[in-house]
C-alpha cells in the first residue's frame, strides 16, 4: 500500500494588505512545506467576514490573496489552492464542533478579545465562533501539520482539543464503525523561522497588522520599491547602535524586528546578521534592509499584478481546487455523520 504524504493545511484571509509578517510568518513557510507535503492551501473567505467587509472587495481581495500564493510560489497544479465557502464541509462540520467545544474554551480565546475590543456586546457571533470554524477547516482534510505565525498557536490547541474531546465523546461509536482508535489525528502547528511574529515598524510591542490604521507600521506585499524604502527609513529605531550578539537584542524590540526581518529574508539566522551589522548603525542598516526587502518583494508584486489581469485564470485555479478540496472532504465529512448518528 502506498503511504500518503504527510497532509499540510492552512489559511489566510482575504481582508486585504496582505503584509510582510503574513509572507514571512505563513506564506513562505506554505512554499517549503510543498517539497514533501500535500498540501491544501484556502483563501478564509467565511472567516473574513466575522468583521464587515464590503463585497467587491471582498471578491478582489478574494483574488489577491490567490495571485500572492501563487506569485510567492505555490504551484496551483501540484497543491490544492481554493475559496473555503466553495467547499461546504467547512461550515458543516463548524456546526458539528460548536456542539462539541466549550463555552468557556472559546472565553479563553485572546485573539477575540482583541478584536472584538471593548464592546464585545457589539462583536459578530461568527468573530466568537471563528476559531471552532478554523478547527473545521482543519480537521475536516485529517491535516497533520498547519504552518502559522505566533499569533495562531492558541486557536491550534484549541483545534486539537476539539479533536480530542470528538474523539474521546464518540470513541465506541468510531471503534463499532471500524474507523480507528483516533478518528481526527491531532495537527501540529509548525510555527517556525525567525518570523513567526513580525512586529508593526511604527511600534516594536505590536504585531504588525492588516487592521492597523497607519499604513507606515507594516510593509504589504502590494507596496512598490520606493514605498518600501520610504516605509523601512520611517521605522521606529533606537538611537544605540546594533548590538554584536542576540542578547544584546533584548528590551530593543525595534531593533530585534528589524533584525528578524532581515534574517528571514536573506535565509541566514539573527546571530549572521549581526556578524555584519553589529556595532553599525540603523544609518548603515536600514537602506541595506530596504535593499533586500525590494529583492524579495518586487518580483512578487510583479507576479502578483501579472496575474490579478486576469481574474478567469484566478477563478479556475480556486474552482479547479475546491473540486480537489471537495473530493478529500466528503469521505470524512460522510464518516462524520456517521459517527454522529444522522441519517444520509
Ligand atoms: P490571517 O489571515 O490573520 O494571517 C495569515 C497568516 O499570517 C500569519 N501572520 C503573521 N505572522 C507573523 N507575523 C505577523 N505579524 C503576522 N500576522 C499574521 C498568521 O499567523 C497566519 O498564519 N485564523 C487565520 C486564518 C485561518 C487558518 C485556518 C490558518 C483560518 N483557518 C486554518 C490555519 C489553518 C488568520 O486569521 O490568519
């Protein structure tokens, strides 16, 4: 019998200024992962709209995030590219997991009290529910691993509890149906590289985000040459020059981003970067920063405009996808339902 490759799945969402800490702390990783892995790709669409957006740009940033994957990398034939409402086991079994998780599991959830802020009374009930769909979206490919930054960890542990508790409340109904001692494996989040969380430019104690209001705190995948290097002169420094060693980065959270950044777009660790920075100023490293992040950038944003020219190849690679998508799903979802007990 022929072992199937170990199975990746992760997400973004397509609620535009898809950003450099979305590249270096996911995208990137989606590329390494397709060596060796069958990988399973999805635009969040469903998740997107926990917070309003509006509709046609919703369908553009729908493209964009597609053009981004494939621009960085991705080869649409040989991994599964796709929109997650075209695949409707996501919101099926979402249903099945909000009856399985927890109350107060979801309470715990700090994304959500970020986003939500402080009228949660006024918060979508989907913002609430959002990571048990994210569990769905998981569990319903059997994915091993889920490439994600930092700030995903939580909601991948909770995914994992829930596949545990699903596991543990049906476990003689799987074993009567023949479908294993662990019907959902428990995925490993593979949260790696000097990137995992990339800080906003305008504020070292901030994750750099698609919502923050200043668009001088992060670096988007759209921004041409000179908007980068405008954006990377900005950027908030101290005024000590870079220390020689890594622990000389601590408590200079500026300085330690700008740092990561480098070393994750050149490919070398923090400790080589500072073999050539270190004891220089922020005067010598920034253009040499800005230099490198255009290297890396601008042909993805070349690729990526290429591409958004024309949307029917980005329609078909996502339709052609979630047919792939689909064909993985329904086994599993149609196993569900079994084990759940309802009837066709
Ligand atoms: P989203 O769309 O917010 O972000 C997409 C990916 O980018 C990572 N990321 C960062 N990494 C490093 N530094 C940053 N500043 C930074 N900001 C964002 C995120 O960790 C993420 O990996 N819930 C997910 C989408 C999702 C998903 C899934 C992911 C839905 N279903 C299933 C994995 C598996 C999210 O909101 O990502």
């Amino acid at each position: 019998m022929s072992e199937r490759k170990p199975r990746v799945f992760s997400g973004v969402q397509p609620t535009g200024n898809l950003h450099l800490g979305n590249y270096l702390g996911a995208i990137v990783r989606f590329v390494d992962l397709q060596q060796d892995h069958e990988c399973i790709y999805c635009v969040v669409d469903m998740h997107a709209i926990t917070v309003w957006q509006d509709p046609q740009e919703l369908t553009r940033n729908i493209r964009e995030v597609t053009a981004a994957f494939i621009a960085t990398g991705i080869d649409p034939q040989k991994q599964i590219i796709f929109n997650q409402s075209r695949v409707s086991g996501h919101a099926e079994l979402a249903w099945v997991f909000n009856c399985v998780a927890r109350i107060g599991w979801l309470n715990r959830m700090t994304q959500f009290k970020e986003k939500a802020g402080k009228n949660r009374e006024k918060a979508s009930v989907g913002l609430y529910d959002y990571p048990v769909l994210m569990a769905a979206d998981i569990l319903l490919y059997h994915a091993d691993k889920v490439p994600v930054g930092e700030d995903q960890k939580q909601h991948l542990e909770l995914t994992r509890d829930i596949a545990q508790k699903f596991n543990n409340d049906y476990a003689p109904r799987i074993r009567e149906l023949g479908l294993g001692e662990e019907f959902f494996p428990l995925p490993e989040p593979v949260i790696a590289g000097p990137a995992t969380r990339v800080m906003s430019l305008k504020d070292g104690t901030k994750k750099m985000s698609k919502s923050d209001p200043s668009d001088l705190s992060r670096i988007n995948l759209s921004d041409d040459a000179d908007t980068i290097a405008k954006k990377i002169r900005k950027a908030r420094t101290d005024p000590e020059p870079l220390p020689e060693t890594v622990e000389g980065l601590k408590d200079r959270p500026e300085a330690a981003n700008l740092v990561g950044i480098y070393a994750a777009l050149a490919g070398i660790s923090k400790e080589k970067v500072l073999e050539e920075f270190g004891g220089r100023g922020f005067a010598d490293f920034k253009p040499a920063l800005a230099d490198l992040t255009v290297e890396k950038l601008a042909p993805i944003n070349a690729e990526m405009k290429r591409l958004l020219e024309d949307p029917g190849y980005i329609d078909g690679v996502l339709a052609a996808g979630a047919e792939r998508a689909r064909a993985i799903a329904e086994p599993i979802y149609a196993d569900v339902k079994r084990i759940v007990g309802f009837l066709g």
